[in-house]
C-alpha cells in the first residue's frame, strides 16, 4: 500500500527531540520536553511550558524550514498578530540530519477545533483580515525576499501552483471524487462549480504580494475569549496571488464574520473573490483526506463545514 503523501520519513520521538535540544541548547536541559503536535511536515516539541520545537520528519519539507528561518525574522515585530519567532536554531547530526528550530509558543487554539459559532467569529475575521493587509503591502515582500536573499534562500513564486485556477481544478477534482466515493459528505458538483468559476475568472495580473501560503483552519489560533492569537506554520510561504491566502477569508467565515474579514482587508482586484473560494476547495479537500484518515472527527466536521462556507 502506497503510503500517504503527509506520511513522515523520519521518526521524531520525545527521547531524541529531548536529546537534540539538551545537547544543543543545555541551558534548557532541565526542561521537561512532550511531544505537542504533528503535522504533514514538522513535529513539534513543547520545552517546557512556554517553548515549542519544530522537527522536520519530510525530507521534502527541509526547504520549507529553510523559509520559515529566512522569513519569520523578517517579518517580527512588523504584524498586528503574533507570528512565531525562531529563538533557537538547531544544527542537523548524525541522528537527525536536518535543521530544527524552537521559539516562544503562541498561546491558543487551532480555530479548527476552537468550537466558535458561525457570529462568534466577527473579532478573528476583522483580525486577520488587517494581518493579511498588513502582510500584503509591497514593502514587506521587498525585506522578504532580501532577508531570504541573504541566507541564500530564494523565495517562490506560487510554489504550489495554487494560484492558477486550472492547476488547481486538475489537482483538486479527483480529491473530490475520491473523498466522495469514500463516503465524505462534500457536495462535489456544487464544489466543481467554484473551481470552474474560478477557472473562467482566470489568473491574477497584480504584482505578486508577501503570502503565508497555507492560512487555512489550522494554521490560525484563537484564544479564549475568541479573539484571535496569532499565524503559525510558515513553510510554504512565498510570493503570489493574494487570493491564495484570501482563501481564509471563504472557509472560515460566513455572513457578518465575511464581510469583516473582507472589510479589514480592503478592496479586491477582479477574479479575487473566485479565486479565493477555489483555493479553499483545494486546499480543504487535501485538509479532510488527511484528517479522515487520521479518525480526528472535530476536524472532519469543521473542514466539511468549511466546504460548505466556500459556495456561501
């Protein structure tokens, strides 16, 4: 059996992060490490109660981890939501060949799973709406990409393809159909529509912006009182279309909280909107294969009801 593209090749378990970090950083040796979370790329290590580690266990997400390091000092200080700060950068070994990197751990919770109404999430959508104006303005992707420069990084352009609409039907259609034939409730024909939308609307002629390039319900986190606290994962971040990371804006919101999220972002240029909603197709149709097969079924049903915001 083909194992499935997320599937790490390098196990990361808690003797050996606690090992490279006691070993690299002793300063933090009498810190307590536990395994935190796991994701498609990186595991991550809690040192400690306030600081997280990230392991690379893909070998094709080592430059992804080059990114992060080169954009995140960049772009401290510089946003109105907190972003994670690389405090302590870790060197590949012979145990673990790869770099690795801890920081100050933002407190909150996954908005996939923070259990917020559909107008409870008025204040998380006005936010991230102004950290996606912030974030998209020209001078923040000159100091990205000389920042990169300067650590022989070279940030992409639409990495993922994610901003060419017929890219994405192609690559997204059979997800559909699988995730259908699976069982899934995702409505395909009514998603097929937004793809095609999308695909008649055509790709961005703006100047490529400053994107996160993987904002969906995951990667935000909201604290208790609803607000939002902080964009984490940064790996596929680089320069593209806007609606790439507009796509939040779709799947997570829905009346009132859409309109704030638009609002605070500002005005769109044409084909944005389109575009936008069949980013988050694709990008919640790869996000509920992975969660169905890991059996996480709050997440299976926050990314279902993202599908059905996308056609709102």
């Amino acid at each position: 059996m083909t194992p499935p593209v997320w599937a790490s090749d390098l196990v990361v378990d808690e003797d050996l992060a606690a090992h490279l970090v006691r070993s690299q950083f002793p300063e933090l040796a009498h810190l307590p490490v536990r395994r935190f979370a796991a994701g498609w790329d990186n595991a991550v290590f809690a040192v400690g109660d306030e600081l997280l580690f990230r392991f690379v266990h893909r070998g094709v997400a080592v430059p992804l981890a080059a990114r992060e390091l080169a954009v995140l000092p960049a772009l401290a200080g510089r946003l109105p939501l907190p972003i994670p700060v690389p405090t302590y950068l870790g060197r590949p070994v012979a145990r673990f060949d790869r770099p690795f990197w801890g920081g100050p751990r933002i407190p909150g919770e996954e908005l996939a799973v923070a259990g917020l109404g559909e107008d409870d999430r008025v204040p998380v959508a006005r936010a991230l709406g102004g950290f996606l104006r912030t974030l998209h303005a020209p001078d923040l992707a000159r100091d990205a990409v000389a920042a990169a420069a300067a650590r022989g990084v070279t940030l992409p352009t639409d990495a993922n393809r994610r901003g060419e609409p017929t890219v994405l039907r192609e690559r997204t259609v059979p997800r559909l159909e699988r995730l259908r034939d699976a069982g899934a409730d995702v409505d395909v024909p009514a998603l097929l529509a937004v793809l095609d939308t999308a695909v008649v609307a055509g790709p961005s002629g703006g100047e490529p912006v400053l994107l996160h390039g993987d904002l969906h319900l995951r990667h935000v986190l909201v604290a208790d009182d609803g607000t939002a606290a902080g964009v984490i994962d940064w790996g596929d971040s680089g320069l593209g279309d806007p609606a790439v990371d507009l796509m939040i804006g779709y799947a997570a919101f829905t009346g009132s909280a859409r309109v704030a999220f638009l609002d605070a972002y500002g005005p769109l240029e044409p084909g944005a909107p389109e575009r936008a909603r069949a980013v988050a197709v694709g990008v919640c149709a790869a996000l509920l294969d992975s969660v169905l097969a890991d059996d996480a079924q709050a997440l299976v049903c926050e990314v279902v009801a993202a599908l059905g915001r996308v056609r709102r």
